[in-house]
C-alpha cells in the first residue's frame, strides 16, 4: 500500500470516528446523570426534534427518568407503550399549566401553554389533555448542569402579548435525602400570565403496583369524591388507602377538600407499607386545588397551586421532595 492510500485510509478512519463522536455526544446531551452521594437521578432533557418528551400538555423540563436512594426506587416507566408526542410519556414529578386564552380564541388561532410554548386551537371542541395542538412557537431552551443540580431556562417572545423568562432548577441537596425544584417565572410580555400549575407526581415506589401496601398521608384530614372512592380507596382521618388492588381501570378523585389557606397544607407522604419507604412532598406556597388519580402502576396526588404574573413581575415557587425509610 503507497503512502497516499495510506494517507486516504487515515482520512477516512478519523471521518468515521469524528461522526461517531458527535453521534454520540448528541445522545449523551439529551440526558443527564445528577448525584449528591446519597440520591442518584437521571434526567431527560428538552430538544423539539429528538426530546424524550415532546407532547403538549407537561413542562418539557425536569422530567426525571429514575432516582434512587439507599437502595429503594421511586421513579419508573409506568405507561405501558412509549411515544415522544403521546402526553402520557412522561415519568416523575412532571407538572402542566393550564392553557391560557383557550376558551376565547378562535379555531386556527393561538393560545398560551407555559413550559411548553405557543400552541393552535385545532377545532371548536373544549381542551383536552390528550389531544395535540400544533406547535406555532415552542421558545428557547437552556440548560445548565453540575454533579448535583440542572437548570432548565424556556426564553419565549411572543406576537400574542405573551412572552416570558421561565426558569427551573433541580437539584439535590449536599448531605441529604432531599431533592428541591425551584421555579421562576418573569413575565416579560404585555398580557398577565395568571393560571395554575400543579405537579402529577408519577410515583412508583420500588414498583409496588396500587393497593394495600400503598398509602397517601395528607397534612389535614381530606374529603372529596370521585370514580373508585369507596370501592377501591377510601379515607381514613389523614390518609388515602386502597381497600384492593387496583387491577384494571383507574381512580379518579376529581376534588379534594379539608385544606387550608397556607402552605402548611400542601404537604403529603406517599408510602410503600411493605418496603418501608417513603416520599415527604412540600410546596411554599398554598394549595389552590388538590386531586388523586392512580393506575395499578402508579399513584399520583394531583396538588395545584395559583401562578399570577403581571407584566414586568416574577413569580416564584419551590417543591421539596425528602426521600426516607423506616
């Protein structure tokens, strides 16, 4: 073999392995790996072309895909088939505002859905979580990491009157069990940003399916009603029990009440009777709304809180998450 097809064959070997290298980092840049020694997690990150997730219901950022603590798992694919654009493909804590100008735009128009974007009424029928909107503008999405934390930044400017800096950040706490998502949502446009958010909370601890073993402690003694209470769950002074497994169908508790005005009671443990685990979820801010909704793989307290930004302010929020056994 002379010199110059030697020359063609080192070109062609470093080609390949420059495209393999940049294959894989753009893999490697949709998820990331965050520890602080005691919590492991992994988090799938935003990307309109090749996200984990890209439906429109959920907040595209902080969608943890597993996390583990002292050997005990709280977050698994609980859906049974996968699809980016599908809004049940999400896992973990995922939380979803509610749209905004829905109702009062037009058929072909556009309307407002925070952490994900500028979305179109499709037709004259109400909102549903299940259907797709066409995306008109999905905004900007930055992200930020370290050992322990990642930070997610949507930048959206508008032609509605909406447009807005909204940043998330997930981090685990140095030297405990304990994960903190902090939000902050400034209003840059020239239209309010009033809604609600809350967090669905797609628990599945150490892949203990719905029933006995599985109990939600409130921070009130709760009442409410909807589909599967009284049969397959039921109240019992602070707590949400199940009475049977949940084998087919789902609970639905469309309203909870008993909560009072402050953040005091936007705190609940979701726990694993027979594996001893637990999760402690706190807000500081107050509870606008509360549900429960659970399949067999998956237990999910539903708490909502208001989100009111007027043009120029910031509106700020933080959940905590403490993971324990006993």
């Amino acid at each position: 073999m002379n010199n110059k097809m030697n020359f063609r064959l080192i070109l062609v070997i470093a080609f390949a392995f420059i495209l393999c290298n940049c294959g894989s980092n753009k893999r490697d840049s949709l998820e990331v790996n965050i520890t602080n020694g005691l919590i492991n997690a992994k988090l799938y990150l935003p990307d309109a072309d090749t996200g984990y997730y890209r439906g429109v219901r959920f907040d595209w950022s902080g969608l943890i895909a597993s996390l583990d603590y002292a050997g005990h798992t709280y977050i698994d694919q609980w859906f049974d088939k996968y699809d980016p654009y599908v809004h049940e493909s999400v896992l973990g804590p995922m939380q979803e505002f509610e749209s905004i100008d829905f109702n009062s735009t037009a058929v072909g128009n556009p309307f407002l859905k925070v952490g994900v974007g500028i979305l179109t009424r499709i037709d004259e029928r109400n909102y549903s979580i299940s259907k797709y909107y066409t995306p008109v503008d999905l905004g900007k999405w930055d992200v930020k990491t370290g050992k322990n934390f990642v930070e997610f930044t949507q930048i959206l400017e508008s032609q509605i009157g909406y447009s807005y800096v909204y940043t998330k950040t997930v981090t685990l706490t140095k030297g405990k069990p304990e994960l903190k998502m902090t939000h902050s949502l400034k209003n840059t446009g020239k239209k309010t940003i009033s809604t609600d958010v809350y967090n669905h909370n797609f628990f599945i601890i150490d892949n203990e399916l719905a029933g006995p073993n599985i109990q939600t402690v409130f921070n009130f003694n709760p009442v409410g009603t909807g589909r599967g209470l009284g049969d397959i769950v039921e109240f019992q002074g602070n707590k949400l029990v199940y009475l049977q497994e949940l084998t087919r169908g789902d609970v639905m508790i469309q309203s909870i009440n008993g909560y009072g005005p402050t953040p005091d009671d936007y705190e609940f443990r979701l726990e694993n009777l027979k594996t001893k685990t637990g999760i402690r979820v706190q807000c500081d801010r107050p509870l606008s709304r509360l549900r429960y909704w659970s399949r067999n793989t998956t237990y999910c307290p539903e708490p909502y809180i208001a989100v009111f930004a007027e043009p120029g302010k910031e509106f700020t929020w933080e959940y905590t998450y403490t993971f324990y056994t006993w």
